[in-house]
C-alpha cells in the first residue's frame, strides 16, 4: 500500500483527532506541520513525530512530497490556506465548516474545480450509522418528495469560548459551530436541492449577559440563529441552533415526505431521543419503524481513511464541496437577513 504523506495547516485543538486517527491508519503519514504558534509545532513534534515545522504554510506548501493537506485552523482562516495548498498541486481536507462568509467557500470550491483536485470538509456526522441508515431510508424511496424539514442543533450553556467567539479567528458562531451539522446533514438527506430565498435572525443576548462565565461576555459572534429556507425544488426549512438559551431544547430535526415521514437524532444533530424513526402507512394503517440499535462507528477514523484512500486511488472528493457550499448560502443568507431585520433576502448558489 503505498504511503500518502500529508501536511497540517494548524496544529491547534482539532488537529489533535486527526493527527490520533491519522498515526493508526496504514498507508499515511503526516510529515511536516505548520502553524504561527511554536508551542503547537512543539507538541506536534513531541507528541506525533512529526518532524518537519513551519512558521509559514507556504514554505511546507514547497515540499514535493507532501501530496495533501489538512486544513484544522480556525474557521475564519480556512479559505486562505486551502486555496494556496490547492493551488501548490495538494489535494485538501478542510475542517468544518467550509469558511466563515459565503465568498470565501466559494473561492475554495473553485480552486478545487480549477486545479482538479480533492477538497473534502470534515463533517463526521455523514459517517454515523444513524445518517447512514437515515440515506439509506431516503434513497430507498421510503419518504417520498421531501417538501418540509426542521433541523436543529443546540446547547443549553455551550459557548466554547476562546478562539470561537472572536470575530477575527472565528468569523461566524453556533451557525458555523455546530449548526453547520444540522444543515449539512438535512441538504445531504434531502439530495441538496438548490436554496432561493432565506429569512432569518441572530443573537448573543445570553452569552453577553450570562451570569455563569463572565470570559463569554467578549462573545463577538451570535450564539442563537434561526433561519426559514426557501428551495427551488418547493421544498421549505426551518434552521434552529444556539450554543445559550434558556430553554431544554429547541424542538427536534424532522422530515416530511409526501408518503413518510422522518425523524433523526444523533449528537449534535438533535431530536427528542437518538436514533432513526420512520413515521408511514401500510394498506390503510399506521405503520411506524424505529432504528434506535446501532453499532459504534468512529467517525474521525471514517471520513480520514476515505480521504486518504480517495487522494491514493484517484478517486473523486467523499464528501462534494458544492454540496457543503450550499450550507454557506444558507448561513450567509441568515446573517445577511438578520442584518436587514429579520425580511427575506434573495440567495444565489455560486458557479464556476
């Protein structure tokens, strides 16, 4: 089998999963890291063996043998590393979520499509068995047309804080966060139909004025979002998430079918109970199946291996970015409508 070596752009808190999953995969090898902050370049010598380290990407982007790229700096700062480690001939596999504004992913997606290379985005949750067996659901027939859903991710008191909270590193908060799995995963089942229109709002009223950690009160990014999704297909979406609220839950994530309906729930995708329910009929009668049994799947492990297979194969990218893109229009769309107070603005999905 033979060896993919690969370079890391940002040896920070993240990078730490997949440098793990990466040592214990056959056929990779990280060899060289790069990152502005010596005491992550320290670790990723000590703790990984990595022995080659930069201050400055584009000098790592330099080494011929490093075939591809894993992007783990924080969300603001994604496109810049990408489009250069694209652009030097690398295949890219970038963390969640694509980038911060809707130009930025773009430019991303183009320099793949350009330089007819592998740009995946780290979105786990499209290796959990409960999407799996959600896909295997919809593509079976099982649901019908899709022509409603809410999807919701969400935390009682779940800022995280540091990096993610400062709008130069972060750019975007709990929508890029972890509401990115919750659109990720509803385009993904719904077979990523094109989006026209979106209203929406956005806040940090809690993490500003919380009384539990004084640290999120510097929260520059909004911690609750919700957004109304038109698609050209007819179909409509409610997108909830918030990392503050004063509330149990914010509902469930649902699909309606015109001959079933769906209801999923796993981590950070979020349902009144985890697992896969299937809500239809059968000769006249109500006829319901549960999935709830599922095997452990490490998800880190999944979506690495396929990457590292897809760059030594050939293959085309596990995950498209077109379709992750769409997540971007979506986000880009609430925050441009809450800026306009809450009326719905028009989207546009980019091309080449």
């Amino acid at each position: 089998m033979r060896t993919v070596k690969l370079g890391l752009i940002g040896a920070g808190g993240i990078a730490q999963a997949h440098c793990g999953t990466l040592a214990n995969i056959e056929g990779a090898e990280i060899i060289a890291a790069a990152d502005l902050v010596p005491a992550n370049l320290e670790r990723a010598q000590e703790r990984w063996g990595i022995k080659q380290t930069f201050s400055d990407y584009n000098e790592m982007l330099k080494l011929d043998e490093i075939e591809a790229v894993y992007v783990c700096t924080p969300t603001g700062v994604h496109a810049a590393p990408t489009v250069a480690a694209l652009n030097a001939g690398k295949h890219v596999f970038c963390e969640k979520p694509m980038e911060a504004t809707l130009n930025a992913a773009a430019s991303m997606w183009r320099a793949a499509k350009e330089n007819d290379k592998i740009l995946m985005i780290g979105l786990k949750l499209r290796y959990s068995a409960q999407v799996v067996k959600a896909k295997e659901v919809v593509d079976a027939g099982t649901l019908g047309d899709i022509y409603y859903v809410e999807t919701v991710a969400d935390r009682r008191r779940g800022n995280p804080g540091g990096s993610f909270i400062v709008k130069a590193t972060a750019g975007l908060g709990a929508s890029a966060d972890i509401g990115v799995y919750a659109l990720d995963t509803a385009l993904y089942l719904m077979g990523h139909p094109k989006p026209v229109a979106v209203s929406g709002i956005t806040s940090n009223y809690l993490s500003l004025h919380n009384t539990w950690n004084p640290a999120l009160k510097e929260t520059e990014v909004e911690d609750f979002g919700v957004g109304w999704v038109v698609f050209e297909n007819g179909a409509r979406m409610v997108f909830k998430t918030c990392w503050c609220m004063n509330m149990d839950s914010l509902g469930g994530t649902i699909f309606l079918g015109k001959k079933a309906g769906l209801r999923l729930g796993i981590g950070e995708v979020r349902g009144p109970e985890e697992g896969v329910r299937v809500y239809g009929d059968k000769d006249g009668e109500i006829y319901d199946q549960e999935f709830t049994e599922f095997e452990s799947v490490d998800v880190f492990r999944a979506e690495d291996t396929a990457f590292v297979d897809a760059v030594r194969e050939g293959k085309p990218s596990p995950i498209d970015p077109y379709g992750v893109m769409l997540t971007n229009v979506i986000i880009q769309g609430v925050i441009d409508s809450s800026n306009a107070g809450g009326r719905e603005v028009a989207v546009t999905v980019p091309t080449l």
